[in-house]
C-alpha cells in the first residue's frame, strides 16, 4: 500500500537552513528527520513528527519512506541490523514543497486487538 | 475523578485539543489524589496532542509523580505508546 502526501510550502531544506545553515538539500532533509529537531514553524512542535514516522514504518520493519523536496530525494530503509538508514537518490527534477512517499507491507503489518487497554506504566 | 477525553475534545489529533485537556489534568494533578483518564471513542493520538495535552504537566510535577496519580484507562496500544513515550523522552531530556 502506498501513501502519499505533498504541500507547496518552502520546503524542508529551506526550513532547516533557516536554523542550520550551509546544508546541501539531502543533508537538509537528513536532519530533518532526527528526533528532536525542529524549524518551531508551529510553536509547540517538538521535532518528533518525521521521526516518529520512520520508526513506525521503517523501524518496525514495514515499510520505507521517501521524502522529495526542493531538489533532494532522500529514502529511508531499513538496514540489515534493524537501523534506520537514509540513501539519497540521484536527483535531476525539483519537488515544490513536500511530498512524503510511504510504503507499507500490508502483510507485515500487525492486527493490533480491538480490546482498550489501560497504561502500563 | 474520571476524566473523558471524548467529553472535553473530539478527537486527540492536534495541539489545540491537548490544550483543552490539558488544564482538566493540572487540575486533577493539583488534588494530590489518584485520578482516571478515559480514551474511550477515541481510537489514536497524534504527537502533538500528547505535547500540548500531557508533557506540560512535566513542568510542574516529576515524571514519578504523574505515573503515581494518573492511570490511563479504556485507551490503545497506540495512544499509550505515544504517552509513555513522550513522557519518558521529556523526562529523561530533562534528568540529563
């Protein structure tokens, strides 16, 4: 199963190099995605979002992501010891804005029980 | 005292929502007693609802004393790995 999302706004790389700058447009979207990090575009954010993706698709081993942006295209794998590992494509176009690729084996997901369940500390 | 997320927010999906919540658990904190926090009709929890709903209360009260006063109950696998998470994370950054 694919899944797709895009915006047109000014990209991640133009959103990190407004905090860290001189970053080609891979790195960009390579830090973008470490946890923790975040360009405070809403106040609150705490840089988790991109992170937490890839260690539910990728990390758990279900899926891959891609992110384009500006001129990167960076896919995100995971890797023979479990790691989660970026590998930035060859990149002759220009994504305007975001688009996020997610790629999910459905036959790997989980059926996670209907039953609630309480907090386990 | 029981909390229902469904009766304050409909949904726990953005961080307006966790800032609705959030003062009903200051107060319940506040008590000093045991209280209940229900997510029952509410299926998933976004990242940022759990910023804004449960980390602020970081600030005031450890991460023990949280885990001693609140249970979670009639929630999911999902939405508790969010809390649990996020409250370990902030908590650890904040012992470091």
């Amino acid at each position: 199963m694919d899944v797709s999302i895009a915006d047109f706004g000014l990209g991640i790389p133009a959103k990190v190099r407004e905090t860290v700058k001189d970053l080609s447009d891979p790195q960009a979207v390579i830090q973008a995605v470490q946890e923790g990090f975040t360009s405070k575009s809403t106040p609150g954010n705490a840089g988790l979002g991109l992170d937490s993706l890839l260690k539910t698709v990728v990390g758990s081993g279900i899926g891959e992501v891609t992110i384009y942006s500006l001129h990167a295209i960076v896919r995100f794998r995971s890797g023979t010891n479990g790691q989660i590992s970026p590998f930035p494509v060859e990149n002759v176009g220009f994504c305007p804005g975001t688009t996020i690729e997610i790629k999910l084996r459905t036959d790997l997901i989980e059926q996670l029980p209907d039953e609630r369940e309480e907090l386990e500390w | 005292m029981v909390i229902q997320i469904r009766d304050l927010v409909p949904g726990a999906d953005t961080a307006q929502q966790g800032g609705i919540v959030l003062p009903q658990l200051q107060a319940a904190m506040a008590t000093g007693a045991p209280f209940v926090v229900s997510f029952d009709h509410i299926q998933t929890a976004t990242s940022s609802f759990v910023n804004a709903a449960f980390v602020p209360l970081l600030q005031i009260y450890s991460f023990s004393a949280v885990k001693q006063q609140m249970r979670v109950v009639k929630s999911t696998r999902q939405i508790n790995e969010m809390i649990r998470s996020r409250l370990q994370r902030v908590s650890m950054d904040a012992a470091a």
